[in-house]
C-alpha cells in the first residue's frame, strides 16, 4: 500500500516536470520566431 502512494507522488512529480520542459520548450519556439521575424525585417529594409 505505502509503495503505491510513493509510485503516485513520483508519477505525478514527473508529470510535471514534463509538462514545465514542454512549456518551456514552447517558449523557446516562440522566442526564437520573434527574433527571426525582427532579423527579417531589419535586413529587408537594408537590402533596398
């Protein structure tokens, strides 16, 4: 009984954790389409 609280706890940590790396993993996707979009139109406008 007390290992299958224990295997509950450590299921639902890593849960967790997982869900935060895809959050996090999101908002880097995120950062780094901004910052290619900027990249973009700073050097279209040096190209004319």
């Amino acid at each position: 009984v007390i290992y299958g609280a224990f295997a509950t706890a450590i299921i639902i940590l890593l849960t967790l954790e997982a869900a935060a790396i895809i959050v996090l993993l999101g908002a880097q996707v995120i950062a780094e389409y901004e910052r290619i979009g900027t990249d973009i139109t700073k050097t279209h406008g040096l190209q004319t």
